[in-house]
C-alpha cells in the first residue's frame, strides 16, 4: 500500500465532510463518495464526482484501509480464505463462505493474538496489534467485492480477541449496521470470545445485543485450561455467569463453541461437565470438528466428532456439528497467513 496516505474509509462522517470542504467541494459529496468506497470502487472508478477531485483524492488517500494481497478458493463448500495487507505490511486474514447465495464474512479483530489457545494458529508469533474500525470495514468490502456478493452475515470469529479491542469492534459494528452504510442486522452479526468477563458486561451495558458466542472448548476447568490459558484469568465459571447475564438483557440464546480434540476433551467426563453447565439454560453447542495445528496434534479420526456428538445427544444437550469447511485452503484462524508468510521467509 502507498506510504503516508490516510485510508478515506477511515474518516468519519464529519471528517470526510471537512476534507471535501477543505478541497473546494460541497459536502454533499461526502455520500456519494461513502457509498463509492462501500462498494470497494478506486476513486478512477467514481464516475459522478468531477475529475478533479477523483484526481486529488488518489493523491492524498488510499481508498481503503487494507489491500489486496492473496486467495484461495475452495470450490466444493465455496469458501474463499482471504489475505490481506496493512499499511504497515502487515498480513490478516478472512474467509468467505457463500451459502444459497449469501456471503458471511468472518472477521479478524487483531492482527494475531495474545491469547494462546493450543489448538489455534493465530496465537503464532503471539499478538502484532489490535485492528483499527476501518481495518474490520475494510476485510467485509474487499470480500465482497472479489466474491461478487454483498454481505449478509458477519461473525467476528477470525483472528484475535474482539473483546480485547472492544472499542474498535464497538465503532465497527454500530458503523456497519447504520441504513445508510451496509445495513447488516444485529441479528445477522455474531461475536465470538474466549470469555473476556469484562468485555461481556460491557456489551450487556452498551446494548451491543449481537449474537453471543462463547468459546468454551471444555467444561472441565482442568482440561480447558490446557486448551484456553484464558481459564486462568476469567475461570469458566465467571465467564458463563456473564453471558447468562448478556442472555438476561439480550433475549439472546448463547452459543457455546466447542472444538473436539479426540482424546482430550471428548470423554463421558467432559459430556456430564457441559451436561451440568448448560442446565436450566437455552444454551446450545456448537460442536467443530478439529482443524489440524503444526506443531500440535494430528487429525481427528473421522468418527471422532460424530461419537462426542453421540455423547451429548445421550445426556439430552442441544447441538449442532460444524464439519471441518475449507481444510484444503487452511482456512482455520491463522492457518494461511503463517503457511503465506513462512512460504516468502524461507524464498528469501
């Protein structure tokens, strides 16, 4: 990306207003040039704003707040892992996954993450930084606009912690489900999280009453805090109570994500631990089938998730089974962007 160019999808509404102003240009302009960059459109591509001005916006700005930098498609789930590059040369990822025509677009909060779960890949190389607003904006319109759908559904799922950036995701989410940006439904949109208890009551406070999802992975506090170091700050306990908390406020049913590591958190021990915890609660699970790690373990046996799942529908828990989708794109949090960037290390 160009140095020393400020991403105009960065500005706000009043920001954008002064600089078209300051330019000699009505801010009316201000619209049509929101409405262009939503699009993913260069300003060359601006057609009803007058030539001089396109002409010195591309002087002084980029469009937007990331660029183009790689993908990978698979075509049996249609699921597209993207990558994309900071001004500060910085490589994240997205996916993309089309479903009966729709788009839902999982989002990176931060550029790698701090949080180091075992069996995930965006805690490698630890945490870079957290992601500005328009950084988030920015993954959803390249998606968009290199799949040729517009976005239906977000889940803050990707890279990163969000409630680790909770102002950041906060600005994000109410920006992009303003009528007059993209319009994404609160109830379309869902946030996933390790259990960052004060994250969660500060939602509950603001009213970010989004779809709620937390990372649970195991109920056994002994066995999930060798998955989720997290256990050892915010306890499963802590964290469950505030989402039941969320759930009070929200009217929404919380998810509970659960990776199954065959031989580690997928014994009867574990399925009476989530039993206990979800009862007298709407809670749901959602079980996923595990990605495989470098480094870490290897790949479940086929059955390996289908025989948990066999588990809980014993004890009467309410799940649905995630399959593994885009496995031959890695496209797993983390998966590409370290296979990428290792690739053009080792070419050097």
């Amino acid at each position: 990306m160009a140095e020393n160019r400020t991403a105009l999808v960065s500005l706000n509404d009043g920001e954008l207003e002064g600089v078209l102003r300051q330019m000699g240009h009505s801010s009316f302009r201000a619209k049509q040039v929101r409405q262009w960059l939503l699009k993913g459109a260069a300003f060359s591509e601006m057609t009803n704003l007058p030539l001089n001005l396109r002409e010195e916006l591309s002087e002084r700005f980029t469009e937007l707040a990331l660029s183009r930098e790689y993908e990978m498609h698979e075509e049996e789930t249609d699921t597209t892992k993207f990558l994309f590059r900071t001004a500060d040369d910085i490589i994240i990822e997205s996916v993309g996954l089309i479903y009966d025509g729709r788009l839902t677009v999982c989002v990176s909060t931060q550029a790698g993450c701090a949080m180091g779960c075992s069996f995930c890949s965006s805690t490698v190389g630890g945490l870079i930084r957290n992601l500005s607003s328009a950084e988030m904006l920015s993954q959803l319109i390249l998606a968009s606009r290199i799949s040729g759908h517009e976005v239906s559904n977000i889940v803050l799922m990707g890279s990163g912690e969000p409630l680790n950036n909770y102002d950041s995701v906060k600005e994000f989410l109410l920006y992009i489900m303003r009528k007059d940006t993209l319009g994404i439904g609160i109830r379309h949109i869902t946030l996933s999280t390790c259990g960052i208890v004060p994250g969660i009551d500060r939602m509950t406070e603001d009213g970010l009453f989004v779809n709620l999802s937390l990372s649970l992975h195991c109920a056994v506090g002994s066995i999930r805090v060798r998955l989720m170091p997290v256990e050892r700050k915010y306890p499963l306990e802590e964290a469950f109570g505030a989402c039941m908390r969320f759930r009070k406020a929200s009217g929404r049913r919380i998810t509970l994500e659960y990776c199954v590591v065959e031989g580690l958190n997928d014994t009867d021990e574990c399925a009476e631990a989530l039993r206990r915890l979800m009862k007298g609660t709407d809670s749901e699970v959602n079980l996923i089938d595990y990605n495989k790690k470098e480094g870490y373990r290897k790949l479940n046996s086929r059955s390996a998730a289908d025989r948990f799942a066999a588990k809980l529908r014993k004890l009467g828990i309410d799940y649905t089974l995630r399959r593994r989708l885009g496995s031959s794109i890695n496209a797993a949090c983390g998966q590409l962007r370290s296979t990428y960037v290792k690739d053009r290390q080792d070419l050097k």
